[in-house]
C-alpha cells in the first residue's frame, strides 16, 4: 500500500470530509474509565478466565470481560462460582459479568463482585440463550421479554454500586420481537453506563447472521456508549462494523478462540491497513505451553489440562495434519506429556 493510501486509510476524515464514524484508534469512556482502544474481549463461559484474559490484554485488548457469574452462586457462597472471580491487576480494565432475574439477589452479587474483586465494570447479562440461565433462571435472554424487568434490574443494582453497571444484550426473544432499542432505552433511562449489543436474537442462538443494523439502531437511541458484537473474525470486518453501526468499541468472541493474536491483527488493520502474517509455529507453540501453564497456576494440572482439551484444537486449526495432535491432546493429563505432543508436532527441539 502506497504511503498516500496508508495515511487516507489511517485518516479519520473521509474524502468528502465529514466525519467518520467509529475513529478506529481512539480510546472510548464508560462513565469515568477510559478505554484505551475499542477492542473487547466477549465474556465466553469455560474461556474468558484470568489466564486467557491476561493473554488477550496483552494481545492488544483494550477491554476483557470475565465469563458470567450466577448471583445465587455468588451469594450462597458456591465454591466454584467465587473461584471463578479471580482476577489480576495486569488484566484491568476487566468487566465481570452476573446473571439472574431476582431484584435482590442480583444487588447482592454485584456488592459482592464489588467488595471482593478489583472489577472495573458489572456487566449483567441478558442475552444467554442456554436452557439453565435462559428457562430455569428466568435470566440472560429471557429478560429480553421484560424490558420493564431490565428497568428494575439495572436501577437496582447501579444504585447499589459505586462501579458503572452495564448490561450485554441480544436484538431480541426471536425475530417477531426485536426490541433491543426499547431495552437500550429503559436501561439507559435505569442508570446503565454502556450497552453490548449481540446482533442475533435468543432464537438464533449462534446461528445465522448477526444483523448489525440493530446495533446502529440502538447507537443512535441512547447516548451511553454502545459496544457492537457478533461476527468480526478479522480487521476488515472490524473496521466495517465500526463504520457501518457507528459502534464506540467492537467485542470479539469466537474468532478469539485459539487465536489471541487477532486483537494485534485487527488493531494494526484499524492502525494503517496493514495485514499483519499469521504467528510461527513457534509463537503458536509459545502461546499453547504459556496458556497451559497460566490454567494450570489457577486450577491445578488436572482442571488445567481438561481445559485445554478445547484449546488445544482452537490453537491448531486449519493446520494441516494436526488431528492426530488434537486426539493425543484428547487424552493428556499431565503438563509434561502436552509439552512433548506439541514439541514432538512442530518439530522443535527443546
Ligand atoms: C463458548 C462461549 C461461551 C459464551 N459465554 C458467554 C457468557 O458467559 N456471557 C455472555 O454474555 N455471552 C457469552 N457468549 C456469547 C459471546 O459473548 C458473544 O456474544 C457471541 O459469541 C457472539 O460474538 P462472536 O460472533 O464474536 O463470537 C459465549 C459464547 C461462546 C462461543
């Protein structure tokens, strides 16, 4: 790319000379917290924890976002639910989601999120489709039917905080309700301090495409910051849904399964244009052992490797002949026997 192409690229006026929408390398507030760029990390239930979190931040993220919580888990002091809040300070800013339906418990949790983690942000989650938070706990999507519900909800826990309350929200139930400005509208009025907007409905689930024109819908219903999500694997398709929603920052899931580096990726696209190569074996392999290592501090070796068991294929796909990595990997339960699988498949010595 010419030097004229990079610096029109880079530019944040357009050649009419308007203003374009979605600066792609400034940094964005939630209430009083700058974010240093609009790159965010989705909360991914089994993926979003302190080791990945620290990868990812250092991958380029500006924002991560902690798997969701259950307020009663929290509450009744369930074991696992609190090992899940563990935080460290090279990954903030960090938002920690909750999740329920119950006015009480819900307060409850974030004062305990906010008495017992360093959480910059709570983010409540309205837009899980799973059967145990959508169906038995009322909760996550489900609320998409109960805007009134949303109201109470986030008036009740942003007046129990001191730390700005957000909410992660779908475009609705199914396709004859899409309501997420009118969600965006009562949260807003409710005391919620930015909006993530998923573009598919509850009935989608994963499928289909996320429609981003109720993300711009909702950007320009509410003046609180409004994240957009669902769909950006790459630079370009980044750059596109800053531009196309008007969006202040975009939120990467799946695409950042096994591929950390595609916050470096698209943070250099948004920078210059540029395509950044794909990491060596050796990063891959480095990445791999180093994320392995991180789960195993956390949780042990057991849990540790039982993780990477998903992992570890992420790490390795579109490689050619990595199944018979992906079925050792499959069995593996301890560090040293992992190591010597992926040495022994990159063929590096140690
Ligand atoms: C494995 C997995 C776990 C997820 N867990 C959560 C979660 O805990 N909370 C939440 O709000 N969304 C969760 N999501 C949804 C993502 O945050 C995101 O909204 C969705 O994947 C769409 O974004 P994408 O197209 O970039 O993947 C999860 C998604 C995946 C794939």
């Amino acid at each position: 790319m010419s030097i004229v192409a990079q610096l029109l690229f880079a530019c944040p006026y357009d050649t009419m000379g308007s203003r374009m929408k979605g600066m792609v390398f400034l940094s964005f507030s939630i209430r009083d917290l700058t974010i240093e760029n609009k790159l965010v990390l989705a909360p991914m239930a089994g993926v979003s924890n302190n080791a990945f979190r620290v990868i990812v931040r250092q991958m380029g993220a500006g924002l991560v976002f902690a798997e969701m919580v259950s307020d009663k888990g929290l509450i009744y002091n369930n074991e696992k639910t609190i090992k899940l809040l563990h935080m460290t300070e090279d990954e903030r800013p960090v938002a920690q989601q909750i999740f329920g339906s119950d006015l009480k418990t819900m307060v409850e949790a974030a004062r305990f999120v906010e008495m017992n983690t360093n959480a910059d942000i709570i983010d409540i989650n309205m837009g899980c489709p799973v059967p145990k938070v959508a169906v038995r706990a009322q909760a996550g999507a489900s609320l998409m039917k109960h805007p009134d519900r949303i109201f109470e909800i986030v008036k009740a826990v942003s007046e129990a905080t001191k730390r700005p309350v957000t909410i992660k929200i779908r475009s609705g139930w199914d396709e004859h309700s899409i309501n997420a400005v009118e969600v965006a509208k009562q949260a807003e009025a409710a005391g919620a301090s930015m909006i993530t907007v998923h573009g598919r409905t509850r009935a989608q689930g994963y499928t289909g495409q996320a429609d981003w024109r109720v993300i711009k819908r909702v950007k320009e219903a509410v003046s609180i910051p409004v994240i957009g999500n669902g769909d950006v694997v790459d630079g370009k398709s980044a750059k596109q849904m800053l531009e196309e929603t008007g969006c202040d920052a975009i939120m990467i899931g799946r695409a950042a399964l096994g591929n950390p580096w595609i916050f470096k990726e698209i943070g250099q696209y948004l920078k210059d244009g540029t395509i950044i190569d794909r990491p060596s074996d050796q990063e891959i392999r480095d990445m791999m052992i180093r994320h392995l290592d991180s789960l195993i501090a956390m949780k042990g070796e057991h849990i540790a490797l039982l993780e990477m068991r998903s992992h570890g294929p992420w790490y390795l796909k579109g490689m050619d002949h990595a199944s018979s990595l992906r079925k050792v990997l499959s069995r593996t339960s301890k560090r040293d026997d992992f190591v010597v699988a992926v040495d022994t498949f990159f063929k590096i010595k140690v």
